[in-house]
C-alpha cells in the first residue's frame, strides 16, 4: 500500500468513528427565520377555514413520505391511520398528517387530502397498479370538538371537511396564519378563544425542530387572575407578548380560565412536531413521547378524561443523525416538547374572536395587576 492509499484509509476510518457527544452545558439555540413548523426542511402547511360553520382544516404536508409516529394521550381522542405508524408494524410513514376541526366528521378531511395526493401520484402502489388507478397515500389525521361553538353546522349530508382537506393541501406553502385559522379556526382555549399555533428552535450545531397545534383544550393556558403564558419560561422574542413568570403560580385545584363543564370528547391539544434529523420509527416515537410534556408545560390541567390529546412526530431525513444517537433523539425529544409549547401560548396569543361572539380572547383579557 502506497502512503497516500494508506492516508486515505486512515482518513476513511477516522470519518467512520462516531463523533463524541456534545458536553453540558450545550450553545443555545434560538427560533428558526420563520418561528414556524416549515422551518424544518422538506415541509410545507396548508390551512382552509369555513367562516360560518366556524371550523377548519390544517395539513402537514412533506415533500417526501417522512417517517412517521404518534403518541396519544388524552382519554377522548379522534383519530384516522395512526396503527399504521406503530413501529412494529409496516408501514411507519406519512405522505400528509391531517389536523381537523368537526369531531368525528372532520376525519373526512383526510379523504380529500388522500384524493388529492392520489390524484398526484403519491402515495404507495402494491404491485401493478391497473391503468389509471392512483396509489394510496397514507394520511393519519386527528379531530378536535368545535361542534357548539356557535357556528352553523346544519350540513346533513354534506359536511364540509373532505372539501375543506383539499383546499388546506392546495394551499401548502412555506408560510401560514396562525390564531384563528385552520384546524384552529372553532378551537377555544378553557374560557379563552383557542388556535392554530406554531414555532421552531433551531440548535447551534444546526438541528431544527418545529410544532404546529391546534389549541382546543379543556384546561387554561394562562394562570390564575392573570394573561401570563403556563409556558413563559421558554417563551423566544416575545413571541407572545413578552410578560414574564412572576404570577404563574396556583393553589391546588385552582385552574384558572379552565372550561367549566368540560364533556367528554368535547376538548382536544392535536399537534404535530418535526425535525430535520433522519430518525428511524422507533426514535421519532421517543420524540412524540417526549414532545407531549409540551402540553403539560403550556396548559394545567392536560391528558383529562375529557381530552382528545394527540400528538404526531415526522422526520424529514434531511440531516444525518449525530452519535452517540440516542444522545441526539434526547435532545430532539426535548426540543420537541419546548417548541411545542411555545406553539401553545402563540396559537391562543394571536387568537382572535368570532364576529357576534360571546368567547373572550387572550386580548380581551385585563392587564395583569
């Protein structure tokens, strides 16, 4: 062996040894350009809004199928496709993550997104397809309850939502509106208007984590006789207003602006949370678990009897995942859960009512004294 031939095999074997785990403390990181979900790589979202039903639809939609898993928490959840993404079973990825008002019949969203991907191509082919049959995307999707919120839901025969799903994924771009819009347009927050929220971080060794939520919880997302954000500690920017934690404090079974009569699958927190990093199942399944402590960061109380909770978690693949991996996963998972719920407090921070209704928004709130 020539001595450059025996640099070159040193050099190729020093590039195959993992890399040392980053040491505590680690560089902060901040917000992505955006402060949205789209940040990550390979994502786009789309949102469609019915203004008198007061309901709507918002769609993740990936470049690419990314990996794909769920973790389901809340006691009355609404869901379409999530088995599929278990990772002892096949399939383990998504064309599209579908968000939903309209209880039950907001799962029809997903069969006009599934439409729409057919129609263009993506989805899987199980053999030879017969001409001009479209292959099948796989489009787990999850629902939140805005039924008596005031809006018109007299449909019949004909709820709006698979219409709705093909406007939101026609819509997917880089960039979207957050409060009431989407999936987030008939949410409401414990006594507060909910919706549609956001966020990124972006590390210094450059991983990127996004979430996007539609807020429609039983429990409150502000203290106790105050506007200040349960999820204030992580809060980046002012993103949603900049008060500080000097009031988050509360007294045993003291909630706050919480529901007052919450029904069961009456109140749902969906979300779904995104990297860059290429992730097999079974870590982007420790992420969407660790990503719920977002929830329980940003809304007291969460994961009731009476809620809906859901959470997906993609993988764009776009970024090599850094050894040691399980070091890596722990910090996407946590990321997760801070930028999760700073998409909390900023969907009911930008909030705003319906026209003629009685529902307070976070704006209406008093200062705090």
């Amino acid at each position: 062996m020539t001595a450059a031939a025996g640099a070159q095999a040193a050099g190729a074997a020093s590039a195959a040894e993992p890399k040392p785990a980053p040491r505590f403390p680690l560089p902060p990181g901040k917000a992505g350009p955006r402060n949205l979900i789209t940040d990550v790589p390979g994502l786009k979202v789309g949102q469609a809004d019915d203004a008198k039903a007061r309901t709507g639809v918002t769609v993740i939609l990936p470049d690419e199928a990314a990996i794909a898993a769920v973790d389901v928490r809340g006691g009355g959840p609404g869901t379409r496709e999530t088995d599929a993404l278990a990772p002892e079973n096949l399939v383990h990825v998504a064309h599209a993550i579908c968000l939903s008002g309209g209880s039950v019949y907001g799962l029809g969203a997903a069969d006009g997104v599934c439409a729409w991907l057919g129609a263009q191509g993506r989805g899987y082919g199980m053999g030879t397809l017969p001409p001009g049959a479209p292959p099948s995307p796989i489009v787990p999707a999850a629902i939140l309850f805005d039924i008596p919120n005031g809006g018109d839901k007299a449909w019949g025969l004909d709820p709006p939502y698979r219409r709705l799903g093909i406007a939101a994924v026609e819509a997917a771009s880089d960039t979207f509106k957050l409060g009431t819009a989407g999936a987030g347009y008939g949410a409401r927050s414990g006594g507060l208007k909910g919706g549609l929220g956001s966020a990124s971080a972006v590390t210094a060794d450059g991983i990127t984590v996004g979430a996007i939520v539609a807020v429609n919880s039983a429990g409150s997302p502000v203290a106790p006789g105050t506007r200040q954000f349960w999820a204030a500690p992580f809060e980046l920017d002012n993103e949603f207003g900049g008060l500080g934690v000097d009031q988050l404090t509360a007294l045993p079974d003291e909630w706050g602006p919480a529901k007052a009569d919450p029904k069961a699958r009456q109140n749902t927190t969906i979300a779904s949370v995104a990297t860059d990093v290429k992730l097999e199942p079974g870590e982007i399944k420790r992420v969407a678990i660790m990503a719920q402590d977002g929830l329980a960061r940003a809304i007291r109380p969460i994961h009731a009897p009476f809620d809906g909770d859901v959470v997906f978690a993609l993988s764009t693949g776009k970024r090599e995942l850094a050894e040691p991996r399980a070091f890596t996963v722990a910090r996407i998972g946590a990321l997760a859960a801070d930028v999760l719920a700073r998409a909390i407090a900023r969907g009911v921070y930008e909030a705003t009512t319906w026209p003629g209704s009685s529902t307070k928004a976070w704006r209406d709130l008093p200062a705090n004294p």
